[in-house]
C-alpha cells in the first residue's frame, strides 16, 4: 500500500465536496477498490468513506415501489422481507454474491458504480428497468451501463439509491465461477405489464446487455418452453480460460431457461 488520506463523510453534500480533493475515489464497501489499490491498479490521493451516510441506508416497499439506499449491503438485501415478498429474485441474487464476508461489506452501489462485466446487480436492475438515483439527477438503468467497468456516472457524482417498480414474476440464475463466485453467465427475467424484459451478466463482451431476442421468445409465453430450441450468435460475446464465447451463448439460454421457471414458482 501507499500513503493515503481517509476521510469520513457525514453526509452526501459532505461527499460531494470531499470527493474533489485531490485524486479522490468514494470509498463503500471497499469491495473492489481496496484489491485494486493492493495491486496498485488504483492510486487515489484521497478516499472519501461514504459507507456510514444514514441516508444511503436502508430498503422501502411501498405497495409496488422499492427503493435501497446505495450503502446498503448485499447481506441486507438478502435478508429484507418486505423486498423478499415483492421481488424474491433480487433476494436470492444477493444471496449468491460472493461470500458471507463480501456480503456484509459489498453494497448495491458500489457495485452498480463499478460496473463489473460479471457482476449481478446490473443484470437485475437492468432487466427490472430501475432508475438509478444519484445527488444529481436520476437516470434510467438502460443509460446507465456504458460498457465494460463504465457508467453514465459523471466526476463528483455520487449514486444515492436505486428504485424500481416491483415485476409480476422474476427470476435469476447463474453459472458461477467455482473460486470467485462471480457469474460465468447470470441471466435475469423479469415479466411486467410491458412483457418480458432479460438481461445477461458475465457474458458480453461490453458488460451486461439485455437480450431481445430471449425477450421476443419470451413474448410468445412466459414459459421455458417458449425457449426450446432458441440459438444465440456468439457475436460480442467473451472467451476466457472460463468459458469460450459459443459456451456462454449456449448457458445464456440454459439460464434464462432456468430463471424463467424459478420465476413462475
């Protein structure tokens, strides 16, 4: 490590101004830029703790509407009842991320900020169309995610929360990498008055994206059935030593298979 000064905001105007001293970066669950700063592939002069802010705390149902706080933990999000009965696909998502020590430190807005190409929250938040709120303006999911570790997000602004409308039915599945956890491919349907919306993590090769034509055969019905048979292009898909590009076009219709019948469970 190197040197670095810490500072702890008390609130998000607190934030906003800390954030432009020097080579600031926000500072949450610490979940990716602490392994970064380790390696050195992050330098930041400053790190503004945003993690301790009351009111980027918490989870609210109201009737249909949820809204988390962007501090609010994985672990938190697993274990919220009011959302399990409203949205039990994003429980069981956050339930799967990493491991018990990720989940109590990780928050949904450091990850959607981050933008990791094989993290879970964008692929939910992308499928489920939620808008993102930041101390500046709110912005739609589907302009939020640019690309491979890269958002929408300008210098100095600063996710607060993120909400959305509560799905008729919703599902995610992932084939996960057996060491990190992260998805391989993770798929998330969700159904609403507007039909079928999917989004796929850990696939493409410019971070998540939603799949229309998984959506188009999802329009004929609700139903793994609907996806039998279904061949995806491996275009602008990944190859890693994990999976080649035709393997995860062949588990991105396993998953959403799968997802599609947890969510008419």
């Amino acid at each position: 490590m190197y040197s670095v000064n810490y500072h702890r905001a008390s609130s998000v105007a607190d934030a906003a101004k800390l954030v432009k001293t020097g080579d600031a970066k926000l500072l949450s669950g610490g979940m990716t830029l602490i392994p970064a700063m380790k390696t050195r592939l992050a330098a930041p002069s400053d790190l503004v703790d945003i993690a301790r802010i009351p009111e980027l705390k918490g989870i609210a149902v109201s009737g249909k509407t949820v809204t988390i706080g962007a501090a609010t933990t994985h672990f938190e999000v697993s274990r919220d009842e009011k959302l399990k009965k409203v949205c039990p696909a994003l429980t069981h998502l956050a339930s799967l991320i990493g491991d018990p020590a990720v989940r109590h430190k990780g928050t949904i807005g450091g990850s959607i900020a981050n933008n990791d190409p094989a993290a879970d929250y964008p692929a939910a938040l992308l499928a489920l169309g939620a808008t993102i709120i930041t101390n500046k303006r709110q912005l739609a999911a589907d302009k939020f995610f640019k690309g491979l570790f890269e958002t929408a997000l300008k210098d100095g602004e600063i996710v607060t929360a993120v909400t959305f409308t509560a799905p008729e039915k919703a599902g995610y599945e992932k084939f996960r990498n057996p060491a990190s956890r992260y998805a391989i491919v993770g798929v998330f349907v969700a159904s609403g008055k507007d039909g079928a919306r999917v989004a796929v993590t850990g696939a493409g090769d410019d971070g998540v994206f939603r799949s229309r034509q998984i959506e188009s055969a999802l329009a004929k019905g609700f139903s793994p059935a609907s996806l039998e048979g279904l061949k995806l292009p491996a275009d602008n898909l990944m190859s890693d030593i994990h999976a080649s590009a035709d393997y995860r076009a062949h588990l991105i219709v396993v998953m959403a298979k799968r997802a599609v019948a947890a969510a008419s469970r």
